[in-house]
C-alpha cells in the first residue's frame, strides 16, 4: 500500500478529497499546491500508517526508504539536501489528524539542523543571526516534542528559563533584539540541558532527527492532551494521524519576513471581513503563542495608531494574500483559516481548513453565503452545529447595567472580544481550581492544552496575552464559552494568586464579569440577561428587526421546517412553558406532567389529604379539591396551544414524593384532615418504598385508585369541552404512564373511556380526543403489537426506558457513568444521548411492531433525548411522527430534524 503522497507545485498526489488518508492538513496542502497556491513543497505519509505504528509497536518495515524517495524528489526541486553542509535542506514535522485538533499534537520545525548545516545556512542566507534563531529554536522544539524536555507541572519550562537569563543576561527583553553570539549560547545551553535531562547528545544525523521526529508525530496521537481532545469531541482513536514533512519557508529571516494566521469571515461574529493576525520576523507558533502581541492584518483592523498592519507593511504580499483568501473560500464554499509566512517579502500558505467558529458566528455564516449564492439552504442547514445554535440563546450583559458598573468606576480594562456571551462569576488562576467556585471565571497569563479541564468547568476565560487566535481563544470558541483575550492591562501574579488590573487588586475568589462580545472586564457581578432570540421571541421586549441575530435565527429555523419531516413538540406543564414553546415554533405538546401541578399553593395539601385517606370517600373528598384547580390548568395550556395536539400524562411519581415527612409537617397535615399527628405519621411509614422508581407509582396507582384517574380525565375532558365551547380548538391527548402489560393499559383505558364519554355527554359538545400510552418498560416495548392493538399513541419515554433497559438507576448513576464514559464503555452518556444499540435496538422493535398492529398509531418520544440532536436523527430514521422536547430546545430539535433529512440524502 502506498504510504507516502508528495506534493510538489501543481504536481501534487493527494487532494482535499483525500483528508481520510491524508488528514485535513495534508490533504489541503496538497490540494493548494494543485491549485497554483504558493505551498513549499513536502510529502505526507498517510494516517494509515501511524495504525500500523502502533499495531507493528514500531516504524513499519519499507517507510523509511519511501521516506527517502520522496525527500529526494523534495530535494531536487528545491537544489537543496538534507544534511548538506553548503545548502542544506530544512523541513518542518507536521502532525495532521483527519479534523484538526488545535494544540494537540506537536510539531517540529527546523530539522535537519547540525553545528555544520547551521553555518551553510548562515552562509547561503548571509545571515547568520537567522540560521542560529533557527538552530535553537530546533533544538528547544525538537527537545521538547521528541526528547520529552519539557517541565513537570510546578516546573517553569526549562528551556524558556535558559532564554529569560540570557535575555536578563544581555539586558535585552525581546527574542529578536538576541545577538548571533546569544543565539550560539542558547544553542550549547539547550543542548547542555538535553544531555543533562536525558542522559543522551542531541542527535546530529539529519535522517536520524526525521526518522525520530516522525516517531514522536505518531506517538503524539496518544499523548494526554489528544485522547482528551478526542474524548470531548468524539473523534475516534482508530483515526490516526497523518504526518507532514515539509520545506522549511522562514518568517525569521528579519524585518522583511513575517508569519501569521487569518481568517476568511470573523471567527467570533462571522461578520465578512478579511480578518488575521502576524508579527514581523518570527515563525511558526510564535503568532498563537502569545510571545509578543500580534499586529493587526489590514488598516480596516486596527484599533490603535501605533498598530502596524500587514497591509501597510507588507503591501505586495498582503495583495496576494486577498486574493488567495478569496480565491480558497470560492474553491471550499466554506470560511478558511489559513497559515502563512512571508520570506524576504515572499509569500508562502502552510495551511488551510474549515475556520472554527462561535455558534454565533456559524449561523451568521450560513445564512450570509446562502444568500451570496456560495452555498444553498440544504448546505447551509447542514453547516449549522444544532449545538450552535443554542449560543444564540446564551445571555448576555444589559447595556444599562454595563453603563452603572462604568460609572461606579469598575470597568477595570478592555481586551479582544475573542468568544461572545457574558459571564460573571469568581476569580481562578489555575485549571484546577475551576471546580472550586459554582461560578469561576479562569483568569490566565496564556492558556495552554493542560488547561482544558478548567476552561470547561469556568463560566468565562479571560488572558492577560495572546490574541484572537490564541490557544484560550481558539478553545473557547468551540465550546461556546464566553472569552477576552489579550488583555494586555492585567498583571498577574501566579504566586500571590492575584492580579492589578484598573488601579485595583483582585485576588483569588473575587467576582468579575467578562464580555466576550465586548472584550470589556469589570469588576464585581453583573446581572447576566436573556439574549436578543429570547427577547425577541420570548420577552417580546425587542422586534425582529432590532435583533440581526434574531432575524437570521427565525429565517434559517424556517427553511429547517421546509425540509424535516419529524414534528417538534414540547414538554411543558404550564401555559408560560407553553407559549416559550410555541415562540419557539413547536407544534404541539407532548408531554404535560400533571404531577407539577400538585405542588403549587394549597394543592399540596389537598394532594396529601388524598393520598393518607382511608377509603374511597376519603380519597373522592380530597380529589373533588384537586379537580377544578386541574381543569383550570388544563384550560391555560389549551388556550394557548389553540388547536395544536396536548399530550397530558396521568399520574406518575411514586406518591411517597408528594408526603410530609418533617414533623412539623405531619402535625399541619393532621390538623387539616383533624387527626392526630401519630396517625399521619404511621400511614407515611406504612407508605415507605424501599425503592420507590420501581414501586408504586405510574399506571400501577390508577389501578389501585381508579379515582384518581377518574378525577384526572374529567378535568381534561371538563377543560377541553369549556375551550371547545369558547370556540378554541383542542385535541387532548390522554396518557397512561409506566405499563408493562396490555392488560394495565387496558385496565385504565377503560376508566378514561367511560369518563370521557359520560362527561361529554353532559357537556353536550363534540370532542376528539385520544388515548395512548407512554413505552418505558422494557416488557411494554417488547410486546408493542399487543399494546398497538389497543392504543392510538406511543410516547417513548427514554429516561425510563433507559433506565430499565440498561440497568442504571437514573439517581444513582451519576457517580459511575462518568467513569463509563471515559473508559469508553458507553460513547456518550446514555441518559443525554441515545443509547442507540442498546436502548435504541428496543424502540426500533417496538416502532417495527407497533405500526405492523395498527397502521394508524402515533409515535413519538419525550425523554431527554428528544432535545439531542444524535437522538432526534435517530427519531427520524427508526420512522417517528415527532420529538418532544423542553422549550428551549425546540430550535434545536427542529435543526436536527431537518438534518437527518439532508443526511439521508447525501
Ligand atoms: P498546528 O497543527 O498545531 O497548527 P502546524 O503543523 O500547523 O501545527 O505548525 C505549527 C506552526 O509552524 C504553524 O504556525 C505553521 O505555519 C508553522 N510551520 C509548519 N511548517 C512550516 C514550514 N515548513 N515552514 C514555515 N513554517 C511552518
Ligand atoms: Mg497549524
Ligand atoms: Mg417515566
């Protein structure tokens, strides 16, 4: 099998098609190189092999030599040689995974390096300053990704504490301002440091450094911070990366060389401009790593005079830069980020791909190339992260409070808006303190892989370096996390676990607020507010057309409705919740839990009553209270579900959830029904379950009180027939919670019926209604036909179903399923995310024999799940009519839905 592609000008093996073998990296090089872009030449050895790296526990037989054909070809092109003392080749080691993992690999740049190339460099460049920065930053990289020289986590890095001196030494505070006789200091200390770390001389064989640096790309794929990247992003470890082998192009070869990073469209807004950062005489990471602050692009980016834009001062190269920016996001119909360095005023792309973005900024997106033309609805939809869109619902700062907290003097100081959405909670200074506070903002010099447990238990990240394309930016972009970044004005003490910032002292475990909209920081909490989506669709305190983002929100959520087949309903138990439904555009309710409605007020006391009454009369007394204070319920939600389907559940919890079980409580309760304490106190013993989830509770208690379902549909039927007659259409739904056996959904439809029946009788109006069971248990599923044959809907209660299916208490799980998760014996968490194979393998067989028995049967789900979007595909493929789902959700369900369409299509 081919192992290796190379490509060189037009002349390239591999395309973007190929990302599978090539990874994303490699395969977009070689792609650019096909199309005429400026890529220095390299080659790619294929993801496939570093499979075989680890199956073979070593460099698979043959690779090297494929290695050395195509470094030839490499060699040729260039006139240059590896290891050549007159003009000696140098390339850089790239990892490249199928989808790009920011941070989590390493790379090495500079190989080829020796104390006899590095004077052939000096002498070919006529710049000896350049060849030995080049030297030392080789060895620091080299020592670090492939030699393991690196620090432990009290540790300062050893090789940044040998350049600090030497700086301090010098009395210079910029890398740049290091004389070549600092440079060749640097280099005898590092690798001084590498002997005395790793008991072996730095290797001085130019092959030998590849051979090994390829080593290390391949065991990177296994390094710690990649298998947590993977785990959170769900990318699978039988991916492998891909690893890149390419001529060196230098950024550091002084004021007339640069490297940088841009972006197509704006990261965090997705407003269209062209968008990026560089610094003048550097390389490679130098931009990301926040060493010195990045100058702006292009003078429309600027935001102070003494800024200096590439524009301005690379005027040529930036010209060619627009082009080919606009020319690749032409060619992939998508926002690129893009690598690059200018070498004495040439330009040269190391790298492209998809941009990463804001929730925010992906809709935006979508929506804009849509109406460009770029693109059309179907790709647009699809491009949408569902996830995505729900930052479009995370909240934000009211502009009158910003204003209070500036006059109170606390805006502290300004950095880059680097992740939108606002945040208020305590100060951190260390991932691991995250945890610490119900809510940390985690405030850093720079963040860095090792902190990524941190930034996802902080609120808000906030950094004192490193610009919008900063590992902290980055990072919490994808997440979705509110982020400023480059915040130039703090100054941070780790040891004092404290920083100035404003005049003032905030120490560890004071509040700050952040917008990452703004970049502003202010000291103290502010309040945190809806979004512009919730204000206009929910609070209504904001039209369409003051909020962009709303206008885009609705107008993309319309074109999902064109194309998914699922219906989107809710679960809400009050007209508030619904009316946030149906702003959100449900179609219905599918689950309304009538228990939520025993707790409010005097109900509880009624609903005691019921439950600790001896007899029949005693529990009819106590019910007649509950009845009219249902039937009004019930007549809110109808009224404003107008006409749309209302599924409501009977009664479910375990009765012992609604008991007085404090004393105090208990002798309420007996001066209410005018006993005695003792009583109450022994029928709420007698009551006792030891476990309750799988007691009494459900359909079992209609069967053991067929009045409490009497009660319960007359209040339906009552509040459907006085709506009717108001002129609102209804069409209730009724549900039997928790069966097994047919014979107990048979046993209360029969109840339901004949209340139905009689009370629309006396109301003299026509009704339609239904009745249908919710499918939970394991056993009521796997006998689905039988069920059909008497039900007119199923209503797949998931976090039940999981439950039993699986084995897992849903309260106790918690303290395990995470360990499952991590050790990879559950993807995802089954009761977030379907459990396809298992608990999805159940509903298929019920879905399949439900519909064989009775043609006409509704189906739908209201667990959890019907808010996730994996969950909701798989809803649509196993044939479901709809999801059902909380309020807030329905946006999202709906994306999906229209999703799962547009997958089957592809
Ligand atoms: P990552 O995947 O972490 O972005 P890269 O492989 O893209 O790592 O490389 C890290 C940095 O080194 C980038 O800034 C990249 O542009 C730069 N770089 C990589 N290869 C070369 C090269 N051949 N010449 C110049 N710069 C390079
Ligand atoms: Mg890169
Ligand atoms: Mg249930």
């Amino acid at each position: 099998m081919k192992r290796v592609y190379h490509f060189i000008g037009k002349n390239a093996e591999g395309s973007a098609k190929m990302k599978n073998d090539l990874g994303g990296k490699g395969a977009n090089l070689a792609e650019m190189a096909s199309i005429g872009v400026p890529v220095p030449p390299g080659f790619t050895i294929t993801t496939q092999t570093c499979l075989e790296y680890y199956k073979e526990g070593g460099m698979p037989k043959g690779l090297m030599d494929e290695v050395v054909k195509n470094l030839k070809l490499v060699e040729k092109d260039q006139k240059l040689a590896l290891g050549d003392k007159e003009k000696p080749l140098l390339v850089s080691v790239r990892s490249g995974a199928r989808v790009s993992m920011p941070g989590m690999m390493d790379t090495v740049l500079n190989l080829g390096l020796n104390d006899d190339t590095v004077e052939g460099l000096a002498k070919m460049s006529d710049n000896p300053r350049f060849a030995w920065d080049c030297y030392r930053r080789f060895i620091q990289m080299f020592g670090d990704v492939v030699m393991n020289v690196r620090p432990s986590k009290e540790e300062e890095d050893p090789f940044e504490l040998i350049l600090a001196k030497v700086k301090k030494d010098k009395g210079v505070s910029s890398d740049t301002e290091l004389a070549v006789e600092d440079l060749k200091q640097l280099v005898s200390e590092y690798k001084k440091l590498v002997k005395e770390k790793t008991g072996r001389d730095f290797p001085v064989e130019p092959m030998q450094q590849l051979e090994e640096a390829i080593k290390a790309v391949f065991s990177s794929w296994h390094n710690e911070r990649a298998n947590k990247y993977r785990q959170l992003n769900g990318i699978p470890d039988e991916w492998g990366t891909a690893v890149n082998v390419q001529t060196m192009v230098y950024g550091n070869m002084g004021d007339d060389s640069a490297t940088g990073v841009a972006f197509t469209r704006d990261p965090a807004t997705g407003d269209k401009r062209f968008f990026g950062e560089y610094l003048a005489n550097a390389q490679g990471e130098d931009v990301v790593a926040g060493i010195r602050t990045p100058q702006p692009i292009n003078k429309a980016a600027k935001t102070e005079d003494s800024q200096v834009s590439l524009e301005e001062k690379f005027p040529e190269a930036y010209k060619e830069l627009v082009a080919i920016y606009q020319r690749l996001e032409k060619h992939y119909k998508e926002m690129q980020d893009m690598e690059f360095t200018i070498q004495n005023e040439r330009l040269y792309l190391l790298q492209t791909r998809t941009g990463k973005r804001t929730g925010f900024a992906s809709v935006r997106i979508a929506f804009e190339m849509e109406k460009e033309g770029l693109i059309d609805k179907n790709e647009a939809l699809r491009r949408v992260d569902p996830y995505g869109l729900e930052q479009l619902l995370a909240p934000i700062f009211d502009a009158k409070d910003t204003a209070k907290a500036k006059g109170e003097g606390r805006n502290l100081a300004k950095g880059l808006n680097a992740s939108p959405g606002a945040a208020t909670g305590q100060v951190v200074f260390f991932a691991d303190d995250a945890g610490k506070y119900p809510k940390s903002i985690l405030v850093r010099i720079e963040t860095s892989p090792e902190d990524i447990g941190g930034m996802i238990s902080a609120q808000g990240i906030l950094t004192a370096r490193g610009g919008m394309t900063s590992h902290a930016a980055v990072v919490a972009r994808g997440m979705g996390k509110p982020c400023v970044a480059g915040c130039g004005a703090l100054q941070i003490s780790y040891k004092n676990r404290q920083m100035k910032a404003g005049g003032q002292t905030i120490k560890e475990g004071d509040f700050i607020s952040i917008d990452g909209s703004t970049g502003q920081i202010y000291e103290g909490q502010i309040p945190v507010n809806p979004s512009e989506v919730v204000q206009v669709f929910i609070k209504k305190t904001k039209t369409v057309k003051e909020a962009p983002a709303a206008e885009m929100f609705d107008k993309l959520l319309k074109w999902a409705d064109d194309v998914k087949k699922l219906g989107v309903r809710a679960n809400a138990d009050t007209p508030a919740d619904s009316a946030v439904a149906i702003a959100f555009g449900a179609k219905g309710i599918g689950l309304t839990r009538t228990e939520h409605m025993f707790f409010g007020g005097d109900r509880i006391l009624a609903v005691r009553e019921m439950i600790l009454a001896n007899d029949v009369a005693g529990r009819e007394k106590a019910l007649a209270k509950l009845l009219p204070m249902q039937r009004e319920d019930f007549e809110g939600i109808f009224e404003v579900m107008n006409g749309l389907p209302v599924i409501i559940r009977l009664l479910d919890p375990p009765l012992h959830e609604f008991l007085p079980h404090e004393a105090k409580e208990q002798k309420e309760m007996a001066d209410v029904m005018g006993i005695s304490a003792e009583v109450v106190k022994e029928k709420v013993d007698s009551l006792h379950e030891f476990n309750p989830m799988l007691g009494h509770r459900g359909c079992r208690l209609g069967i053991t009180y067929p009045e409490i379902t009497v009660m319960q549909t007359k209040a339906i039927i009552e509040a459907a027939c006085n709506m009717q007659k108001k002129g609102i259409k209804v069409i209730p739904e009724i549900m039997v919670p928790l069966i097994g056996h047919v014979r107990e959904y048979v046993n209360q439809r029969d109840v339901i019926k004949k209340v139905a029946e009689e009370t629309i009788k006396e109301k003299g109006v026509k009704l339609e209604y239904m009745i249908g069971t919710m499918i939970e248990v394991p056993r009521a599923a796997l006998t689905a036909d039988d069920v059909a044959k008497e039900a007119e809907f199923f209503s797949f209660g998931t976090n039940d179903l999981t439950q039993m299916t699986c084995g897992f208490s849903r309260d106790d799980a918690g303290k395990f399923l995470g360990d499952y998760v991590e050790k990879k014996i559950y993807a995802k968490d089954p009761f977030a995310s379907l459990d396809q194979d298992g608990v999805g393998r159940i509903i298929k067989i019920a879905v399949d024999m439900g519909r064989a028995a009775n043609s006409k049967l509704e189906i739908g789900i209201c667990g959890e799940h019907g808010g996730d979007p994996d969950s909701v595909k798989f809803c649509h493929r196993v044939g479901m009519d709809y999801v059902s789902c909380s309020p807030y959700r329905v946006p999202l369900a709906r994306l999906a839905a229209a999703q799962a369409v547009l997958e089957e299509k592809k």
